[in-house]
C-alpha cells in the first residue's frame, strides 16, 4: 500500500481541478493492480462466476456477504468498475488506508450517530443517482465464515432510494485466509455475481430476504 500511496496522492489532488471522473478510473485502476497483487501473492486460487451478470453501463448496488478483509481485495479485482463503500468511522484513524477508501469513493459512517449516518447514507443516494457504483455489506459486521448473518433492511436505502439495480455478490471461503484461525491458510475462494434485481419490485423486508437468500445460493 506504500508503494502506491503517490499515485493516490496524485489522483486526489487532481481530482479538485475537475478531473474527478478520470482521476477516480485512474484511481481505481491502481487500487485495483495493488489488489491483483495482493491476490497473487495470497497464492489462493479464485474461481470467478457471474460476470456476465453485471451490465456494462450504469450505476449499481452491489450488495455482498462479509466473512473477510479480503472481500474488499476481491471485489477489486473482478467487479470491474469503480466502486465506493461505507466504511465504519474508527477507518479513519488507519493511515494511508483511509487515504484510498476516500479516492476510491468511499464514505465513513458513524453507527453511534444517526444524524451524521444519514447524511453519509444521503451521500451515498447521490453517488449512484449521479451512476456511480457502491458496495455494501448488509450483515454490518464480518461473519468470519460463510453462515450469514441477518441483513439489515436499512441497508438497502441506498438502493431503494436511489433506484439502482442490485447485484448480489456471494464470496465464499474468505474468512479462512486469516480472520477464522487467526494464522494465514491457504484456501480455495469463489465469488459470484447473481442477477440484477430491481429493488422497485419488493417492499422493504421482502427485498433484504430476497437477495439474502440469493447471496445464500451463491454460496452453495
């Protein structure tokens, strides 16, 4: 992460005399070679499935279960546009790391505040109203293994609000790299790209049970 810091650097200060649209591509192509790397240095094959299910344009919800740090390195390197994520405050406080989430189009969130949580979910409405990408990770804490925790309704405002397609992501097996035993393993990890679903189609639960249960197949 280091050795990538100036290109950031670089993409964030150009980013302010109106070259924001490219300098994010420009951005993202390097976070998205560090994460190749990262990947290809893990040694841990990756079986890829679904890519065709992501359309070539527009702006997208992709909406994913979390049973590792390496979800992010995953989705990296295979979702294949740029993407912003919310990332929990206490983020902010990890040098350099908080310097990408912010290129990259990422926004921190206060849990302990629902003011300033709504202001950073508001964002968020925006990013992809304007046809941006964003990830989240509805289960709000990382599972470590591939039981899924329940997905919080609230987290699909982003989508509802917005109008955006969801994209269920399932990520399998990325909790055995490090978080499960606390040591690096070697492991065998698949993501899958579901369907687009239309978020206009469901009421509020009904839709965080439906792409829970899709992420779920992805998963089997």
């Amino acid at each position: 992460m280091l050795l990538v810091v100036p290109f950031g650097i670089f993409a964030f200060i150009f980013q302010w005399f109106g070259l924001k649209k490219a300098m994010t591509w420009f951005a993202y192509r390097v976070a998205q070679f560090w994460a190749t790397i990262v990947r290809l240095v893990s040694l841990c094959p990756v079986e890829v499935r679904g890519k065709e299910n992501i359309p070539k344009k527009g702006g997208f919800c992709f909406v994913s279960n979390h049973g590792s740090i390496f979800d992010i390195i995953l989705a990296l390197c295979y979702i294949g546009r740029p993407f912003g994520f919310i990332a929990k405050k206490e983020l902010l406080m990890i040098p350099i790391l908080n310097l990408w989430i912010s290129i990259l189009g990422g926004l921190f969130i206060d849990r302990k505040n629902p003011r300033k949580a709504l202001k950073t979910i508001n964002k968020g409405i925006n990013k992809l109203k304007k046809g941006g990408n964003m990830l989240i990770f509805p289960e709000g804490h990382r599972a470590r293994d591939d039981k899924l925790l329940p997905f919080h309704p609230g987290s699909f405002k982003l989508a509802t609000q917005s109008g955006a397609m969801i994209i269920p992501v399932s990520i399998k097996n990325s909790g055995l790299i490090y978080e499960r035993n606390g040591h690096y393993t070697k492991t065998h990890m698949r993501i899958v790209f579901g369907r687009p679903v239309n978020p206009a189609d469901f009421k509020k639960q009904e839709l965080a049970d439906h792409v829970q249960r899709l992420v779920e197949s992805g998963l089997e």
